[in-house]
C-alpha cells in the first residue's frame, strides 16, 4: 500500500465517523439558516430599492431616510453574522475539528 493509498483510506475512515458527521451537521445546521436569513434580508432590500422608493425616500432625520439607514444596516448585519459565527464556531465546531484533526494525523503516521 502506497502512502497515497493509505492517506485516502484514513480519510474515508474519517469523513464515514460518526463524529465528523456530527461536525458536519452542527456546521449546517447553522450555516445554512443564517444565509437564507442573510439573502432574504438582502432580497427584501433590493425589492424596496426597486419597486418601493417612496417608503424608501422618507426621511427619518435630516437627509438621512430610511434607505440609507437599510443599506447601512447590510453592513451591520454582515459584520454581526461574521462575529456570531466566529463565536459559534470556537465553541462548537472548533472542538470536534481539533480533535478529529489530530485522529487524522496519528493515523496517518
């Protein structure tokens, strides 16, 4: 057996446990919500840019509306959505990636 061999059977090995399947889950079961959440907010603000400029155009103090107010919060809400993963992910799927990192590696000596 070639080492190219046994790396991929260690791998397979892996990716067939029940602990790396559990990572996977975790991962997706986050990730995935929080981006439909992200593209309909993001939708919801092209489809008001478009068809809804009038309640677009209000304004709430001075020339600021509620437009730029929206547009802004995207940048909020991206950078919020980052620092909420960044956290989900040390405590829940770091972890488990760690450990099985170092299965990965001991076998594959």
């Amino acid at each position: 057996m070639t080492t190219k061999e046994h790396d991929a059977s260690v791998y397979e090995h892996m990716q067939e446990s029940s602990e790396f399947q559990d990572l996977k889950r975790r991962f997706r079961r986050w990730t995935f919500p929080m981006t439909v959440a992200f593209l309909a907010w993001y939708l919801l603000y092209v489809l008001l840019s478009g068809w809804a400029r009038g309640f677009m155009a209000v304004e709430l103090v001075g020339h600021i509306n509620i437009g730029l107010v929206l547009g802004l919060l995207q940048f909020v809400s991206t950078f919020l959505i980052a620092w909420a993963y960044s956290r989900h992910a040390e405590k829940k799927l770091d972890p488990i990636a760690d450990k099985l990192r170092h299965q990965v590696e001991e076998k594959a000596k």
